[in-house]
C-alpha cells in the first residue's frame, strides 16, 4: 500500500495526478495550473504596456486590445492569483494544524479541476471567435452590446471556475474547524491558517453574488432576459452591486492569504514570535468583516448620491486602521530579531514599503470627492497594482521560494531568487509608480492609445520599460526552477533553520499522511516550542502508532469537471441556428457530470487503512529527516 | 467506521449525523454551504425587489394585478406540511426505525412533488396570460428568483428518492445518516426560502 | 570607473529633472492644474491626503530602514536566539489610536466636501421673468461622441461644449446607449452617463480656454465603452459671459448663413437630402432639439478638432469622411461610398464636402 518510494512510470503519474485527492498534489496541480495562467496573464500584461509604449502606437488594435486587458486582469484574479495561494492553502494549512488531509478530499479535487477546466474553456475564447472585451469587471451595458461570444465565454468559464473556488472555501472552513490536532485551539493556529481560515470564509459569502451576475448576464445574453436591459425596464447598476459584492471582498480573499505568508515569513526569518499575534488575528477578521461593507466605494461616480458616497466613503477609510495595525506588528515583529535575509524574507521585507505605498492611495481614493478625479483613471491602475503586484504577487513569489522544499523537497537557489526579486521589484515600481501621475495627468484608464498632444508620452515609456524588467525577472525565476528540479538536491524536514510551525516538523515532501501520529499542540508556534526544550522529534503526539484511515484516488471530479466543460460549449452555441451539433453537446456534456455524480453517490467509498506495520515501515525505509 | 456494522435502536447514537468524523464535517460543510445559499438567495431577492414592477413603457402586467393568493397559499401549505414530515421521519432516524423514516419521506417527497407540479402549473398559466420570461424586467427577475427555488425543490426531491432507493435494503447505518439527516435540513432550507418568497413576492405583491 | 559612475549619475540627475518638469502634465487636461473650483476642492483634498499619508510613509519607512539595519543577523550573530516578545497593549493601542485621528482629519472634509459637491439645489433656481438663474446644460453620451443641449436656450451642439466662466454650469448627464463617464480633469471629477437615469452635478470655469496653449480644455470619456473608448474626446471652450451670450444669439440663428463659394455649395447639395443626404443624421443648426443621430454639425468649422481628437483640417475630415471605421473603429457612421452607391467619392467630392464643413461657423 505504500507507494510514495516506489519510482513510477511518466504515464502512472499523469493518472496519478489526475485521480489525486492528497491536498499536497492538488496543491502541486494549483502551482502549476496558476503559474500557468500567471504566465499567460504577464504576457497578456507586456503586450499592453508595448502597445502604450508610446503615443498612437498601432501594435494592437482597438478590439484586440480590449481582449487583452479583459483577459490580463480576469487570469490574473480568477486563475492566476487566486490559484497560487490555494495551492499554499492546500498545501501548507493541513499540515499547520496537524490534519491528515482536508475535510473533503474528494471535493478538494472536484474544486481543482472546475477550476481548471473553467480557466481552460475561458481561455480558448481565444481561439473560438475572440475573447471577452468588457473589462474583468463586465460592466453589463457594454457587455449586452458585446458582438461575438467573448463574453459568454466570460460567464460560463468563470461560473465554472467559480464553482471550483466555493467547493475549496467551504472545505478549508470545515478542515479548519474539525480537523485540528489536539491542542490546537483557534488561538494557536499560525496566521497563515488564520488568514486561510478568513478568505475562505469571504469565498463562501462572496462568490454567490458573483454567481447571480453572472447567471443574469447568460440568461440576459442568451435567452432574451431583461436584467439588464433598460429599454424593458432593466438596470445596470445591479451589476455594478452585485460584482462588487462580490469584486472588493475577492481583493481580500487574495491579500489575506498573501498577509499570512508574509506573517510566517516575518517570524521565522526574524527567529521571533510574531508581535502581537493576538492583535493580527483580529485585524484579519476586522478586515474581513469590512470587506463586505465598501463595495460601493468601487462606485463613487455611478451617481449614488451623497449619502451614500459618504458613508462608504468612511466605512472605506476604517478598513485602514486593521491595515494599519498589521503593518506596525510586523515591523515590531522584525524589530529586535535576529533577521536572516533570504530570499522569502527579502520578498516580505520589500512588500512593507510597496503595501505601504499600495493602502495609502487607497485611503486618498476613500476620500469620495478626490475619488471623483481618481477613479477609472490610471492613478487607480497603480493603486490596484500597488495592493496586488506589491501586495499579493509578491507573497506569492515568497511563498513559492519558502515552500518549495516543502512542496519539492528541493530548495531554489537563492542567488537566482536574489536576480528575480530585484530585476522584479524595481520593474515593478518603475512601471507602477509612474501612473500614479499619469492618472492625475488626465489619462483614464482602459484606453487602448492616446494622442501625442495629451503629454503623457514619457512617462508611458518608462513605464513600459519597466515592465521589461518585470518580464527578466519571472524568465530568470522559470530558469531557476528548471535548473532546481533537474539538480534535485533533497532538503530535510526544516530546510530554513528557523520553522517554526507544524509544517516544518516532517519530511520534505510529507509523506501521503501526513503524520504518521497525530501531533500534541502545546502553544503557538509548536514545532519551535519543541526545538528550544530539545525534543529532536519536533513533536508530541496525542495517540500511539495505530491504523491510518485514507480516502481513495478518484477519477470522478475530473470526469465532472470535463462534463461541465464539455456542456459549456452546448451551452454557447445551442442557440445558433447553424450549429446542430451544440444541442447534442449540452446533453452528453450534462450527463457525463450527473451520470458521474450519480455513480459518485451509489458507489460506497469508503477509503482504506494504512497499518501500524506499513507505517513502521516506511518510517524505516530510508526516510531522512534531514539530520 | 464498518458499513456493515448493524445497529439495533439501543446501540444507535443519539445524533448519527455527527457520530463520525466524516458526518460532523459533512454537518458543518453543509451548514456552511447553506450560508452560500442565503446569500445567493438574497441576491436574487435584492434583484427582484429592484426589479418589480419595472418593464417596457405600457406594460400590462404588476404583482398588483397578477398573482393571486389563494394558489400560492395552497402550495405554502403543502410545503410548509412537507417541512413537517421530513421532521417525523428525521425522529424516527435517530430511533433508527428504518421503516417509518422511508414512510415519512415518501409522504415527504409526495408533498414536493404536489408543490412543484403546483409551480408548473401557475408558471404556465402565467405565460398563457402572456407574462413570458421575456416579457419585461419584472417577468425576468419573477421566474429567475421563484424558478430558481424550484430548481432546489427538484433538486430536494431528486436526493430524497436517491437515497432512499439507493439505502431501501440496506437500511441505516452511520455512514448513510448523514446523507439523511443532511437531505432533510436541506429540505428545511428550501421551506425557509419559501416562505420569503412567500411574503416578498406574494404578498407584498398583492398588497402593493 | 569612477567617470562611469559620474556619467550615470548625470542622467539619473537629468532624467529625475526631466520627470518632475513633466510631472504637472498639461493644463488642459491635468487635475494638478486645476482650472475650475471643483477640481480646485478635489486638488486641496489631494494635497492634504497627501501630506497625512506622507506623514504615515515617512514613520513606517523610519521604523523599517531601523529595523533591517540594526536587527540583520550578520550583527546579531548565527547562533542568537531574540527575546520570543509576545506584543504590547500600549504599542497596539497607539497604533490604533493614531491612525483613527489621522482618518478623522481626512473624514471631515470629504463628508462636507460629498456633500457640497452634490449639492445641486440652487439647479432651479428661477428669476423673476422664470427663467433659469444658471445654465444648465443636457449632456446626450453616445457611442463615441458628445451632445451638448442648453434646454434654457433651445440650441444644440455637439463635440465642444461651449460655457460660460465664473459661474456654476449644471449638468445633467444621460447615455443613448451604453455607459460612459463624462470627465473634464483640468475643471472637475468625472460623474457616470448611465443609460438608465439622469446624473447631475455641476462644474465650475473659473479660466478662459483662449489662455490655453490648445485653446481648450480636453474632455474625456472614463467608463470602458467598447473598442474606440479611448478616441471619445470632447472638448471644452469657456467664454466669458459676455461672449457666451454672443454664442447663444448666434446659434439661435435658425437658418445657418448662406454657403459661399462654388466648392462649398456644391458640398451643401452632397451633404444634403438629395446628395449623401448626410443631413438625416447630422443637422447644421444649431437651433433644435436633442436626439441627433450623429453629431450636429452647426458649429464645425469653429472647432478645435475632427472627430473629436484629428487635427482639426481638410485633410484629417476628408479621412474621416471617407472611411471613419479606419479613425474609430466601432463607430455608427456609415462609409461615403455606402451611401454612394457602393462608389467611392471622388477628390472633388470630398473638396467640396470639406469646404462646406468648414465654413460651418457660428462665430465672427
């Protein structure tokens, strides 16, 4: 039964991956699905900072480079970003509390292949009749008027991705509360599974009006419904809410996470507990609880009227003050530690200064009336790209840096790592800072060129050129781990030294069950806890070596997923009167998902044991622990 | 947990729904995957209200002149009796009296089946009077929050009769009381639903 | 080396030089050179938030650079294990509180600015012989141009909206189509053009766009409206009153001034109903109602622009005229050759169409 030493076959471990339900390869298949689109989105991002590289550039034209901009932000949100930290989510959280699994293993990889195949059918739009052209934000006027199926394409792939992203929010909420070791109360649990915990939460009450908008914008563009249409009584603005219920909570479902890597980063490269852990937990729940209350704020200039612009306007500046109180433990963190800078902690420590930078236009674009001149313009552009280039883009090249020997078992090179992060993070204040200006200079956003009379031709060329450096900087990263993963150097349990969690108490990858005995928790930060009173194990357990239970492989949530996928493209053409093929599509698209779901429910799994024997064994065989 | 374990009422736990790890986390998930559908119902709620009434210049249909109540107060009824009997057969689950929960739910899913072919009925007779989907703002955001609760009844009824032809022989046992107890809140939830459509769309339709 | 080194810094020195002398942008369009008093108020918001958020950069940027500098374990020592400091109730309660004050400076203003920049009630405001004390203008957002109704007057005009300085300009914001944000940043902050209802506000000229090196203040659409978003300018000519009022009487003219010179003529009878009748979707005059198909034409040749962003001579209208997919793509104007019968015009044709154009004027 125990299979992790066994070498296997390259086609072995394709079907491996896709019947996987061990929240450590689902987490592999999000790092690799997410850098996959990270990179289709950046290279969607240096088209248009060439296109804009100087005035009346004709590189792109109007059309193609409203695709683009539609198509780099959705990827970078929906299948980039978000992805990425649930591969950290999958990967790291189990094992911070001491959990074998998730809570729903079989779910865990029905979320991830939704979510792939929504990504991979939003994508061909592509190459199907162009991609959606409405801005990632769809405002529903112009996406009514949209020609073509881009838009379609839109609604369908990310309610399927989305789908994918409520599943996985509603298993880390129940792993979370069920299935901590003993002893880990809510207050010992690291802040990555703190912030976890939260943004998982923000899925669950987010993504169901998203949902809604989107069922409205199928039914309105595809059936003859009136939601939006004002000629028969509809309203656009209920849009603009319900995308916005959904759209600014999303931004804290990407920057928590990306706060609770930061977090980890800060203590252990610090070799110090962080300040105020207590303090943090709160500002994470703070913020996510605001997060829910300034969605208007995205709307100061629909015409609201002053009540209302007021009121979010100062719901909105509130929002600061848990930011605030974020940042100053995290510096009293590092004040008086004992700082090691690595690579993940260079990344942290240079996210202060951009988050920074990033939350204080915020506060300037909370101030109603100044947003009046802000708002759509570029100076929104930088702001936004402050929060998620300097906020959430960096947390996840951190992460990637100090999990990878979690997640690998090798580590990156460091002196690689050091080229990425500068040519990175220069690049990405040269091209960011600049448009704080450009948009105060009078340069909306969204426009596909601009005139050499507006005076705003120098400042987008350096900004292009920064965009550049960017672009060296992720290759020299993609370099360093190809090079990383053909030297394969093996790291022990603790690569970093300093762990100081659960996570870094086992092997470098986990065996499949994680804990071969379930872990004591005695106080936060338990793995170090162990390390200062000289436990070479790095734990206590809470049972004896007893019989494992483990669910089984399935390949089900990938033939659902596929049957979504394939219904998706019924769905987009069963209207058209020269496609009969889009009918029969739909059907056998349908009953693959519900003939699979239906065998998923008459079939009893009821998984397997690993013995005590097994487990003896394999702790025997050849195991390192690194020391 | 063994499958084939059998229980006799003395040694079947007090609440089998959350007896086993697998059961307590499907119990919060599910918890938790209700909360998604508050808020997508609420959605669809805010939407309606928005949209009520609103439609092309001279539109010929209101709430006002529309829904009648006596139908729609039936099919509350019958819901809210259904709400009831899944109660009964949820106490005899955790009686583990297999036969009189099947009774119960199949007097259940009766029930939902008389309210949905009630649905289908008014939704059809609507459209007769020419109040399409189509026909207007107003008519979109009707069918779309009042549909939408009947695709969960369906749904609802679809789960009932899985589970109890899938379990019909093997009777209960820890791992399918979950799935029961689970379906029944569910059901629960549905009913809750109903009754705010009752009110919003309703009544408050018909008074104004 | 060392020359290198002197040469680099050179142009950093120049190019730091170079970005601040940009930094302002132009006067006609930035909202660092505000030229009216709403965006004089949004501008002294900016500059405050500014000062307050430097305030906080500069604190946390101090705490930070100490922190890194003193605490880096090349100082501290491989072996040092740091005090394991659990928090601090004072620390935390400071960073609480100072924020919270810093956030009420900012709140005040932008509640009484919200406020006072809504306020829109002296809009009807009636004289005693009942008409309007202030101006009110209609603005009509279509795909990819701008109408201009003064509803007071009975004129319309189209691409440049022409306003009198010194006094609050109400305007009343409505979409023919799909939604756009109608944005002058040199005078005042945008406000959305839904199509669903009328916005309004009000904007204040406090200079005259003669002043200007460009002689008008760049408009903008700020809402993403389809492919040729980016190409929806307006522009904005303000007058003083006295000149403004000549504008009106001129504009109320009903019958536009006799076309002189044979080309012109001759472009009159194309553009008319029984040439390409142009004329069924742009009027010449500018005395009318709102709802053009396309823009009216009235004040063409006084223009600063074709098309809202060409230069505004023969040469950029006669492309535009025959082939205005190529200038704005996505745009409802029909080809020439569409309405000539399939047939492209001639130089000729498009001459004397130009000609015409251009000597529409309502100015002396």
């Amino acid at each position: 039964m125990s299979s992790i030493a066994q070498k296997k076959g390259f086609g072995a471990t394709i079907w491996d991956f896709m019947t996987t339900v061990d929240h450590k390869k689902i987490a592999i298949l999000y790092l690799i699905s997410g850098g996959f689109f990270f990179l289709v989105g950046g290279i969607e991002a240096m088209l248009i900072r060439i296109q804009l590289a100087k005035a009346g550039n004709d590189f792109l034209s109007a059309g193609t480079y409203n695709e683009i901009i539609t198509m780099h932000g959705t990827t970078m949100i929906f299948l980039a970003a978000m992805p990425i930290l649930l591969a950290f989510m999958n990967a790291i959280m189990p094992l911070q509390i001491g959990a074998r699994d998730v809570a729903f293993p079989f779910l865990n990889s029905l979320g991830f292949w939704l979510f792939f195949f929504g990504g991979i059918f939003l994508n061909l739009s592509w190459f199907m009749g162009g991609a959606p052209d409405a801005g990632w934000t769809n405002y529903a006027s112009l996406a009514l008027a949209s020609e073509g199926k881009g838009i379609d394409f839109y609604s369908l792939g990310l309610t399927i991705s989305g789908f994918g992203t409520l599943i996985a929010g509603i298993n880390f909420l129940v792993t979370i509360i069920n299935m901590r070791a003993p002893g880990m109360t809510y207050m010992r649990m690291p802040l990555f599974t703190w912030t976890t915990f939260v943004a998982s939460a923000l899925i669950l009450l987010a993504f169901p009006p998203l949902t809604v908008g989107l069922f409205f914008m199928v039914f309105d563009r595809m059936f003859d419904s009136n939601f939006f249409a004002v000629e028969m009584g509809g309203n656009t603005i209920i849009w603009e809410h319900l995308f916005w219920i959904f759209g600014h909570p999303e931004v804290y479902i990407l920057i928590l996470p990306a706060f609770g890597i930061f977090s980890e980063i800060f203590a252990i490269f610090s070799r110090k507990r962080l300040f105020g852990y207590t303090a943090l937990v709160f500002a994470t729940i703070l913020i996510g609880f605001y997060g829910f209350m300034v969605w208007a704020h995205h709307m100061f200039t629909v015409g609201l009227g002053p009540t209302a612009n007021a009121v979010f306007a100062l719901a909105t500046m509130i929002i600061a003050v848990p930011t605030g109180i974020k940042i100053f433990n995290w510096l009293l963190t590092i004040w008086g530690g004992n700082i090691s800078f690595t690579v993940p902690m260079i990344y942290a420590v240079a996210f202060i200064p951009s988050f920074v930078a990033g939350g204080v236009t915020g506060v300037m674009q909370a101030i109603a009336p100044l947003d009046y001149q802000l708002h759509d313009s570029y100076f929104i552009v930088a702001h936004f790209h402050y929060v998620i280039v300097g906020g959430v883009v960096l947390a996840i090249l951190a992460g990637t840096h100090l999990y990878w020997p979690k997640m690998f078992g090798t580590m990156l090179s460091e002196k690689l790592g050091k080229w990425t992060f500068w040519f990175f993070f220069i690049g990405f204040h040269l091209t960011f800072f600049i448009q704080h200006f450009l948009g105060l200079m009078g340069m909306p956003r969204r426009v596909y060129t601009f005139g050499a009379d507006q005076g705003w031709d120098l400042f987008n060329a350096i900004s292009s050129a920064g965009a550049v450096l960017m672009a060296i900087g992720i290759i020299i990263l993609l370099v360093n781990v190809v090079m990383t993963t053909i030297k394969n150097e093996r790291v022990g349990n603790d690569p970093w030294g300093d762990g100081r969690t659960l996570e870094w108490a086992i092997p470098s990858p986990p065996p499949f069950y994680n804990f071969a005995q379930t872990p004591l928790v005695r106080g936060l930060d338990t793995f170090w806890i162990e390390k200062m009173e000289g436990n070479k194990k790095g734990m206590i357990f809470a049972e004896p070596l007893g019989d494992i239970h483990m669910p089984n492989n399935s390949f089900i949530p990938f033939v659902i997923s596929l049957g979504m996928f394939i219904a998706s493209f019924g769905a987009l053409y069963f209207l058209d009167d020269d496609k009969p093929w889009a009918l029969p599509v739909l059907i056998i698209g349908l009953l693959i998902t519900f003939g699979s779901m239906l065998v998923r429910s008459l079939k009893d799994d009821l998984g397997f044991h690993i013995t005590k024997a097994e487990l003896l064994e394999d702790a025997k065989g050849g195991k390192t622990d690194g020391h | 947990m063994d499958i084939n374990q059998k229980y006799t009422p003395q040694s079947w736990p007090d609440h089998p729904e959350t007896a086993t790890m697998e059961g307590k986390n499907k119990f919060i998930g599910f918890w938790l995957l209700l909360a998604a559908e508050t808020v997508t119902f609420a959605s669809l709620f805010a939407t309606y209200l928005a949209l009520k009434d609103k439609g092309p210049s001279g539109m010929e249909f209101s709430a006002a002149g529309l829904f009648e109540l006596p139908l729609v107060f039936a099919m509350t009824m019958i819901l809210l009796t259904s709400s009831l009997t899944s109660v009964y057969a949820m106490y005899h689950m955790k009686n583990h009296n297999f036969k009189a929960m099947q009774a119960w739910l199949g007097i259940t899913v009766l029930l939902g089946a008389t309210f949905l072919g009630l649905e289908i009925y008014e939704f059809n007779h609507y459209v007769h009077l020419g109040f399409g989907f189509t026909n207007s703002a107003f008519s979109s955001a009707f069918y779309v929050l009042v549909g939408t609760h009947g695709a969960h009844v369906l749904f609802g009824l679809s789960w009932f009769i899985a589970l109890m032809l899938r379990n019909a022989k093997r009777g209960l046992n820890m791992y399918n009381a979950p799935k029961f107890y689970l379906a029944s809140l569910y059901w629960h939830f549905i009913d809750v639903v109903w009754v705010f459509i009752f009110t919003v769309v309703y009544l408050m339709g018909v008074i104004g | 080396m060392m020359k290198g080194i002197k040469k680099w810094r050179l142009f950093a020195l120049m190019t730091t030089l170079l970005v601040f002398l940009a930094g302002c942008g132009r006067e006609e369009i930035s909202t660092l050179i505000p030229a009216g008093e709403v965006a004089q108020d949004q501008f002294n918001l900016l500059i405050l938030s500014s000062i307050v958020m430097l305030f906080v950069i500069i604190v946390v940027s101090i705490i930070f650079v100490l922190a890194i500098v003193k605490f880096r374990r090349s100082k501290m020592g491989e072996d040092m294990i740091p005090e394991q400091v659990e928090g601090s109730a004072r620390l935390e309660f400071l960073w609480t509180a100072v924020p919270i004050v810093l956030l009420l400076v900012l709140a005040v203003p932008t509640v009484y600015s919200t406020f006072d920049l809504a306020d829109v009630s002296t809009m009807d405001v009636q004289a005693e012989d009942g008409t309007s004390t202030h101006l009110t203008v209609n603005v009509t957002a279509a795909l990819y141009w701008w109408e201009f109704e003064y509803p007071e007057q009975g004129i319309v005009t189209a691409q440049e909206l022409v306003v009198p300085t010194d006094e609050r300009v109400y305007f009343n914001l409505i979409s023919a189509d799909i939604k756009h944000s109608f944005w002058i940043p040199s005078v005042g902050g945008k406000l959305d053009v839904n199509p669903e209802n009328v916005n309004t506000f009000y904007l204040t000229f406090d200079q005259q766009s003669s002043e200007l090196e460009d002689g008008v203040f760049y408009g903008k659409c700020a809402e993403l409206c389809g492919p040729s978003h980016a190409l929806m300018d307006f522009k904005v000519k303000s007058v003083d009153r006295e000149e403004f009022d000549q504008w009106v009487t001129a504009m109320q003219e009903e019958e536009p001034a006799a076309v002189e010179g044979d080309l012109a003529q001759q472009g009159e009878e194309l553009f008319g109903a029984d040439g390409l009748a142009c004329i069924s979707c742009h009027a010449t005059s500018g005395a009318g109602g709102t709802g053009g198909v396309g823009p009216n034409l009235a004040t063409f040749g006084d223009r600063n622009r074709v098309a809202g962003y060409l230069e505004h001579n023969e040469e950029s209208l006669k492309n535009w005229i025959e082939d205005p997919q190529e200038y704005k793509p996505g745009n409802l104007m029909p080809e020439a050759a569409s309405l000539n019968d399939g047939e492209a015009l001639s130089d000729q044709e498009l001459d004397a169409l130009a000609a015409y154009l251009m000597g529409l004027s309502v100015e002396e």
